[in-house]
C-alpha cells in the first residue's frame, strides 16, 4: 500500500510515521522509507528458544555472545 505525504522532507515524513505507528520500525534506505511492524509472539518465543540453544552451545565459551532486541 502507498502512502502519499505531503512533508517537507524525506526525514520529516520518517519523523511523522514514527510518531503514529509506535513499536513499528521506520528506516530511510536508499532514499525510501521502511517501516517493519514489531515482532509479533511467535517470533518473541523462537528468539528465547534460541537464546538458550547457542548458551548450552557454549557460545560465552567461543566468545560468541547472544544478544535479542536487535534485528536481523
């Protein structure tokens, strides 16, 4: 879906949206907005469940470290 704003710039209309769709992401890439919707239950649970897997990996022991809330 297409949105039309009428901003004064590309950061401005980046600016608003992410006044009005809290919890959502919203990015300039190459000169276009990216909103992304937060993630939603599931995705939450296969994060923690796989949080846990690398720790029992012995990822700390590899010098890895498992770190949730960023996205990929």
């Amino acid at each position: 879906m297409a949105v039309m704003l009428h901003e004064s710039s590309l950061a401005d209309a980046a600016d608003r949206l992410w006044e009005e769709l809290p919890g959502h992401r919203v990015e300039i890439l190459n000169g276009s907005i990216v909103v992304t919707p937060p993630p939603d239950g599931r995705h939450q649970v296969t994060l923690s469940w796989l949080i846990v897997a690398c720790h029992e990996a012995g990822d700390r022991q590899a010098g890895l470290k498992t770190v949730g809330g960023i996205g990929l």
